[in-house]
C-alpha cells in the first residue's frame, strides 16, 4: 500500500504538482443480519482505492479511482494536478509539513485483531443469533425483535507525501446491536442493546440482548411527565451524543466560520469543574484511533475542556495555517475513505470519570429525571448559540432511587449552561458509537428544563 501510495505521489510531480500526497485503502467487511432465528441477509465487500491531493501556487485539487495499475494510478494523479490547476487560488491551500515536535507515529499495528479475519463465518453467524435470542431470554415481555445486525471491518491504510509525512496501518472493529419490542397490556416500547471491540472475540451477546430487553421493559407504562426544571441524569449513550456534538462545534472550521458557541472562548470557563473532555487519537481501545491523522501527522491526545475552561480547539494544517500566530495541527485531520479528501474532525472523544456510582448520582439529584433516550439532537441544537429543545424518554427519580418510566417530554438549555451545570460524572465508562467514537461516564447536571404534561 505504501509503495501504491509512493508511485501515486511521483506521478503527480510528474504531471507539474509542486508538492502531492497520497492515501491507498484496502477493506474488507462483513455484515449479518438475523430475524426470527434466521439469517435474513449476510454481506461481504471489499474495495481497494487510491486518493491524491495535488498542489500547485495556492490551489488544490483532488481525485480518485479504483484502478490501480499503472496507467491508472497515472490517471488519478494528473487529474488531481488537472483540478488543482482550475481551483481558486487560497493562500492557506499549501500542502502540509511534518511537525517540529514530531516524534514517530506509534505502533502501526496495535489496532488490529487477527480475530477479524480468523473467525470462521459461522461463528458470526451464530454470535449474531445469540445476541437476538438473549433478548427474548431475558425478558418475556419481549415479543419482537426489530432488528439484530453483526458487523466486522478490516482497513489497510497507507499514506505518502512529498513533503515528507506518510506511514502505513491496518486497523479492525467489530459490533452488534439490536432493537427489542417489549409489550405489556398493548401498549409496546422499543429499547436498544449494543456491544463494540477490536474483534468478535470482545463482544458478549448476552450483555447486548439483555440490555435492549431492559431498555424495552423499563419504559413498559411510560407517561408524559409534568413540565419542572430539576436535576437530569444523562445516561452514558445520551452523554455520548452530547459529547460528539461538543467536539464537533469544537473543530476549528465551525469556529472560523462562526457557527460554534466557542468562538472565540480560548481559555473561558465554559464547564464546571466535573466536566472534562479530551480528543484522544491514539487510545488502544477507541474505535477512531489510528497512528498517523488523515495528513500522516502522528495521533496525540488534546485536551479540550479541563478545569472548566476550554482549553484548544481541533485544527487540521489547512485550519492551522489559516488560524496564524503559529497555531500547529492538533493531527486531527480526518477522511471518510479514500474517495475524499481530508478535514478537521474529533477522533476518540473522552470525557473524564468522576468518583461516584450510578446509584450514587441518582441519590445526589433527588428528584429529577433520569435521560436514557434522545431524538433529533443534531436537528435540536443551533450551533451558532448552542440552545436545544430535544425530544426525551427515560425514568423518574423519586427520592434519591429509579421510579416511574417517562416518555414524550423534552429537555432543553444551552451547550455552555448545561455543562456549567454538571455537579458530577459517574465513575463507570463505556465506548458509546453515538457522536463519533465516545468514551463516557453517565453526567448529573445540577439543572436542566424539562417539559412535559
């Protein structure tokens, strides 16, 4: 892959770039899915494909193609020269350097389990019935399951520029997930159960079917609640959405074009104390991480919000450079693939855990409203003020303990209010793929509107 990348790169210097960079990917990828005991659909796919940036005098092209041989490696290159040559020029359009600071870009191949592509198809198979049939176990209440769905994903990367900046790394993941129906004198709630790892190895089928049961039967006889602001406790998948979110309005293009409610706050309180958030590119576990950015910048971790004031922002080296007063990449530049070119993104978003249990938040709020479900949270939220009013389900907290299930109200504040809000973070974290790549406790917020009946 890095040899495909390399002779990508010297075609386009060929062709008349002034500097060109490279990424080859290479996956492949299985998807099942099981109803009723059965597999309903199993697909495999793979591709291969090849990307190139090319630069000349202030302007930038780009293109992409799956042919790999010779000629079409070539083809790729001199259309990216081609579009670069008809762009508008930008004096931030250059292409980007290795970091004085830079001290290698990690272990290329601590993202990977073998167990991706070892384990027998079979054995998927039966891991993805076993997480449908660990929900009706569970809970007779469950009379369906919606959907039950594996998938796992191997990706070969390798990225060159002539700059100087470029490696190569193969990474793999696998999850599960499932929607489980749960009904009680006719009336049917739906409750979602997820597992995710490097390999099938890490998920476990019983833990994912017997959280949607749960998630279903909890909210059996659910009502509107009444309207109150009271302390909220955001459980660690609405935490996660949140977050994802926050780290996105924290990416250096939506504050340079003004539609971030951090604009312009470097250093700001902006948080209570209990609420920190880290960018973290290179934890082993996180599903986002990876040696080198999509620029072949080495990963590193940024501190975003700490000690209740926001620390930095995310910037590529297009943001970077356009941002001045030697502002460096934080490595945060990210693709979706081959067949597009790099931005600014979050990569492992992490927030900080606090010291108390679950059981223990809910005796803190006293009474209030435990969050476990949100709708429409990036239709809900104006990212120029921050301001949301988003749809809700969950539980009542009655008396410091779990009571009575809720559904059909709305949570509402601010982006900043709301995290100045936050009294304290559990202690329990968990890796939640909403928003992005997560890693997050549940959050207490001291309070919060809530409207209801």
């Amino acid at each position: 892959m890095e040899e495909l990348a390399d002779r990508a790169v010297q075609a386009a210097l060929a062709a008349g770039a002034g500097d060109a960079e490279a990424t080859a990917q290479d996956s492949t990828g299985l998807e099942i899915r099981v109803f009723d005991g059965d597999v309903e659909s199993l697909t495999e796919a793979g591709e291969r494909g090849l990307g190139v940036r090319a630069w000349i005098g202030g302007r930038v092209g780009f293109a992409y193609g799956t042919d790999l041989s010779e000629d079409g490696v070539r083809e790729v290159a001199t259309d990216a020269v081609g579009a670069a040559r008809v762009s508008d020029p930008d004096e931030f359009a250059t292409a980007p350097e290795p970091a004085a600071e830079a001290d290698g870009s990690g272990d290329a191949g601590a993202f990977f389990d073998s167990q991706v592509g070892a384990m027998p198809t079979e054995e998927k198979v039966g891991i993805a019935k076993a997480v449908e049939a660990s929900a009706r176990e569970a809970d007779s209440r469950v009379v369906a399951v919606e959907t039950a769905v594996y998938v796992d994903e191997q990706v070969r990367s390798a990225l060159r520029s002539s700059t100087g900046l470029g490696g190569e790394y193969e990474a793999t993941f696998a999850y599960a997930y499932l929607q489980a129906i749960a009904e009680k004198d006719g009336a049917k709630q739906t409750g979602l159960g997820f597992g995710l790892g490097r390999s099938p190895v890490a998920l476990d089928p019983v833990a994912i079917g017997g959280e949607a049961a749960e998630r279903a039967a909890q909210l059996l006889g659910a009502a509107k609640p009444g309207s109150r602001t009271c302390p909220v406790v955001l459980d660690p998948t609405v935490a996660a959405s949140f977050a994802g979110f926050v780290g996105g309005v924290l990416c250096a293009d939506s504050v340079q074009r003004g539609r971030s409610p951090f604009a312009d706050r470097l250093g700001d309180e902006v948080a209570s104390d209990a609420f920190a958030l880290v960018d973290d590119g290179t934890d082993l576990e996180g599903m986002a991480s990876a040696p080198i950015d999509a620029e072949g910048l080495p990963r590193r971790r940024t501190a975003l919000i700490e000690g209740g004031r926001l620390a930095a922002y995310l910037h590529d080296s297009y943001t970077a450079r356009r941002q001045g007063n030697g502002q460096q990449s934080t490595a945060s530049a990210s693709r979706a693939g081959y067949r597009s070119a790099p931005s600014v993104s979050t990569s492992n978003l992490l927030i900080e855990p606090g010291a108390k249990s679950l059981d223990e938040l809910f005796a803190a709020a006293g009474e209030g409203v435990y969050v476990t479900d949100v709708a429409g949270l990036h239709s809900g939220v104006n990212p120029v003020s921050g301001q949301f009013s988003v749809g809700a389900s969950g539980l009542l907290i009655e008396g410091g303990e779990l009571g009575a299930p809720a559904t059909e109200f709305t949570i509402a504040s601010d982006l900043v209010s709301m995290l100045s809000a936050v009294t304290d973070a559990g202690a329990d974290t968990r890796w939640v793929p909403f928003g992005g790549s997560v890693k997050t406790p549940p959050l207490l917020v001291g309070e919060m509107t809530v409207g209801g009946a």
